[in-house]
C-alpha cells in the first residue's frame, strides 16, 4: 500500500480484555480485523500474530484458567507503524518446572516436528519486530511491531 503525497494514515488505539479462554480466539481476530480496517497492508498478519499471541497466552499462562483474561491492543501511528500487543497475568503452575518463569521464545527448528510450537516463528516471520515485557498484571505482554507502509519492507531478510 502506498500514500498520495500529503495523504495520512488513520490512527487506531483499541484496547480489549477478553476471557483467556482459546474460544475467544475468533473473537480476538475479529476485533483486531475491525480495528484495523484503516490498514489493509498488514490487516491479514496482524489478525494472525494475535491470534498466535492470544493462544499461547490460553495455553501456557494462569490467563487460561477459570477466569482469567488476556489484555489485547491494536495502535497505528499516523505515520503507519502497528503495534499489536497480548498480555498475560503470569505464568501458569507447572509441576516440576525447575528454575524461573517461562518466557516466550521460539522453539528450535529441530523441535517442530510435533503439531504445535510453530506459533512464535510465524510471529517472527510476518512482522518487522517482536518482544516481550513484563506487565503490571505480574505476568508478560508479547508485542509485535509492523513497519510503516510508507517505507517498504526489505525483501533481503
């Protein structure tokens, strides 16, 4: 997508707490459809990466037990740079987890043989930038960035 000259992105800051139940799932991509219907340059991406996030945030975070929730934001800059975000309310109980939290991370490539584990590199691979922090929820908010239509995306990756 390219802009006419003196042309201006919309701006987008959408916010949503939802059940951290994987049912919610089409709900979390519906909302971050809609809230960036202003770009449709990354609108399939970003409807993906949330969902990836918000899945592994049922999975694997005390967000996923009875009554937890998961924090979802959706914000374009005028400029055009996205970031979408999930945060999580903690890491969930693991019996005979050794050493600290988990954190998210991508799997080895020598890991994904199996049916999941795939989740994080498709994040990698369709944004410009990805992360996490901690949140003031006591658990983590992973973010993805997608860069300004108004620059093109490298191809040399």
């Amino acid at each position: 997508m390219s802009t006419a000259p003196g042309e201006r992105i919309a701006t987008v800051s959408a916010f949503w707490t939802l059940p951290g139940q994987i049912s919610y799932c089409p709900c979390a991509r519906a909302l971050t459809r809609a809230a960036l219907g202003v770009n449709p340059r990354i609108i399939d991406d970003a409807e993906l990466v949330v969902s990836e996030l918000f899945a592994n945030g049922c999975r694997h975070t005390r967000s996923g037990s009875a009554n937890g929730t998961l924090d979802i934001g959706v914000s374009t800059l005028s400029t055009g740079l996205t970031l979408v975000s999930v945060a999580d309310e903690g890491a969930a109980p693991r019996p005979g987890l050794i050493g600290g939290p988990q954190v998210p991370h991508r799997k080895s490539r020598d890991l994904l043989n199996g049916r999941t584990g795939r989740g994080l590199h498709l994040v990698a691979s369709v944004t410009d930038d990805w992360g996490y922090d901690p949140n003031d929820r006591g658990g983590t908010t992973v973010w993805a960035v997608f860069e300004s239509p108004l620059f093109p995306r490298s191809t040399s990756d």
